[in-house]
C-alpha cells in the first residue's frame, strides 16, 4: 500500500469519536487507527526529511521508536508479573551493531505480539487505568480489613481463653514489612500486609523471589484444640494465595491473582473467635458481578480467537506474504525500508481488530462502573 493510500481514505476513516459512559466522555472509537495514520505520517516525513542521510541503525532506531516494538520479538508485553514493562523493553535493543537487518526481518516476520504493542502504544488502554485501579483498590482494602479484623480478634480471643499463642502488633509489623519493602525497592507494592500474608508463596515467583527465605513473623495459629479443623483449613487456603499487587499492562491477572483471597476462610474462622464479625454476602456480590461480566467475557472470547489466529499467522508468515521476498539489487538502506514498510503493510492488515479492541475497552469501563455500584451496595466501594 502507497504512502497516499495510508494518509488519506483507508486510515483517515479511524478518526476518534467520543463515546459516553456512565455520563462521562471517552475518546475510544477510531483512536487506535487515528494514532497509527499519526506513526505513518511520521515515518513517510522521517524518509523524506532525512533522504541521502539515512543509515540502517538510524532506521531502525525510528521504526522502533514509531512502532514500540519489543526488545525482544518474542517478549509478550501482556503476559505476567513475571516482568515489568519499562520503556528500555521497547525503544532499545541490546547487541544489535551490525545486525539492523536481520532484527527488521523479524521484526515483520516474528514479532507475534505486535497487535498488543501497537494497542498499548495507542494509548487506548489507559482510558482504563482509573476506573480498573479504583475498583481494584476497593477490593484490596476490603482484603486488609479482614485480615486486620481477624489479627485483632485472634489477639482478643488468645486473652480471653488464656492461650500461650504468640500475639500480633499490628503497627510493629506494619513498620518491619514496610522497611523490608524499602530495603528490597518494593516501596511501591500497593498492600504489604496481603503481600507478607504469604510471602513465602509469592517469593517462589520471579517478581518477588528477593524476598526467599523471609520471616513474615505474622503469627495466624490459634492452639485452641475446638479450633484444630477450622484452622487446618484456614492455613491451607492462606498458602494457596499469592498477592502480585496491581499492573495496569495486566488488568486481568491482576484481579484474578486477587480474588484468589480467601475470604471465605477468614470469614469461617471469625464467626468461630469473633461472633459480633458480620460479613458480607459474598455469595450474592459474586453472584452479581458474574451477570455483569457475562457479556464482556463472551466477547473477550472472540477477540482473544481473533488474536490467537494472528499470532499463529505471523508466526507461520499469512498466505499474501510468506511468498514476499525483499526486491533484488536493494541497498542495504533501501532494503531496511522496505522491511518497514512491509511491518505498515501488515499492521494495517490486521486494522479489523482494532475496532473490537476498542469495544472491549469500552465495555470494561461500563462493567467497572456497574462493579462499583455493586460494591457499594455491599458495603465494599464507598
């Protein structure tokens, strides 16, 4: 495609609309499509400014600059918490002097997450970032109160029934996690007490495995032997959770990892130490937010079909262009601007999804504005 057909009718049509939600204004529809007739238009000035002073790096350089393509082509920039997304990922490549090509090469041929960077670079995403972290921050609190609410009973109920149970402060532990957080340069972890919960199973991921071999010195145990099942069972399913904070590059995990909380548990042994505890109706709220949900997982299925078929098609090269080979009796110069034209060429190719993308995104601000009127009526969410 023509670097007129890009500029004009094809690409002018992604113009952004506004679209309402919840009474507020979001610039999603056509936005993603709009940025990337921006990028193009960039790269056609970038050729035509610096024509007969162009070298392969500086190409390069550009086309990663325009297209955030990863450091690493077969770094999934959604995956998990396993690492973290910084702009050193996907402006600069490591150990490429003298090797421009051949990176270009897989840049079009193997980068099978280029759907995702080019969505993320859009912008669009982050029209979530408020809403998804409110809501996520509503639910992490709700988590820490339960597990305050269940340290203070414990203590209360080690006094009154005269147990030699070790007792908790709270504020001394809040202070020794906090300084450990510091020292390890995780000041910025969103929950230290659902972290230090069960730190021991977080540190066997990749993300936290500084903290191997540290004491959480948060003593749950309650030796009263009318308690022997109920605490077994609380123990286990504290070691099943993990808490890996909040990622807005991995919404979804995020709130997976989190509602993997046991509140059940917590609410199963309070009601035994602590009867004045009221807890909420859990199974009613989760009754609740899966009605919510139902429409935009199904539609989440789809597109995650659709960029699961993309992938496999870059990955094995699409039928209409396996067969492309670089023009003969190129330049070096002229053949690194080929390669990115032809990345263009198949960014555009795949221009279908993007307007799915886009609704998705809208869908999920319109779910967490529901979620949270939900968690309010739960006494959750103020």
């Amino acid at each position: 495609m023509t670097d007129k057909e890009y500029i004009g009718g094809f690409v002018s049509e992604g113009i952004s609309d506004y679209s309402v939600i919840g009474g507020q204004s979001y610039a999603i529809k056509g936005s993603i499509m709009s940025d990337l007739r921006m990028k193009h238009i960039l790269w056609v000035a970038f050729k035509k400014t610096n024509m007969g002073e162009l070298t392969v790096p500086m190409i390069l350089k550009k086309a990663q600059e325009l297209l955030h393509v990863p450091s690493t082509w077969e770094y999934k920039l959604v995956n998990t918490f396993s690492q973290a997304y910084t702009d050193k990922d996907h402006i600069e490549l490591a150990n490429t002097e003298g090797k421009e090509l051949e990176v270009l090469h897989k840049m079009l041929h193997e980068n099978k997450s280029m759907i995702e960077t080019i969505t993320l670079s859009s912008h669009v995403m982050e029209q979530l970032d408020p809403c998804t972290e409110a809501l996520f921050n509503s639910v992490k609190m709700h988590f820490e109160f339960i597990i305050k609410t269940f340290i203070i009973a414990r203590n209360e109920y080690i006094d009154e029934h005269k147990l030699d149970d070790e007792k908790n402060d709270l504020e001394q532990l809040d202070k020794y996690w906090w300084d450990i957080l510091r020292e390890k340069g995780y000041s910025n972890i969103s929950s230290a007490i659902l972290l230090f919960l069960n730190i021991s199973g977080a540190s066997s991921h990749k993300r936290f495995e500084a903290f191997q071999g540290v004491d959480n010195r948060l003593a749950l145990d309650i030796s009263d032997p009318k308690l022997s099942t109920e605490m077994a069972e609380f123990k286990k399913a504290i070691e099943d959770f993990h808490y890996y904070g909040f990622c807005k590059f991995a919404i979804s995990t995020s709130y997976r990892e989190l509602m993997k909380f046991p509140a059940m548990a917590f609410v199963k042994i309070l009601k035994r130490i602590y009867p004045k505890f009221k807890p909420v109706d859990y199974v009613s709220l989760y009754e609740e937010r899966k009605v919510i949900n139902k429409d935009v997982l199904k539609f989440s299925e789809g597109i995650d079909k659709k960029m699961k078929s993309i992938e496999t098609e870059i990955a094995a090269g699409p039928k209409n262009l396996s067969k492309i080979k670089a023009p003969k009796d190129l330049s070096q110069i002229e053949l690194a601007l080929w390669y990115v034209d032809q990345i263009f060429d198949r960014i555009f190719m795949h221009s279908g999804i993007y307007g799915d993308i886009e609704t998705r995104v809208e869908m999920l601000i319109d779910v967490c504005q529901k979620l949270h009127v939900v968690l309010k009526k739960y006494g959750i969410s103020e």
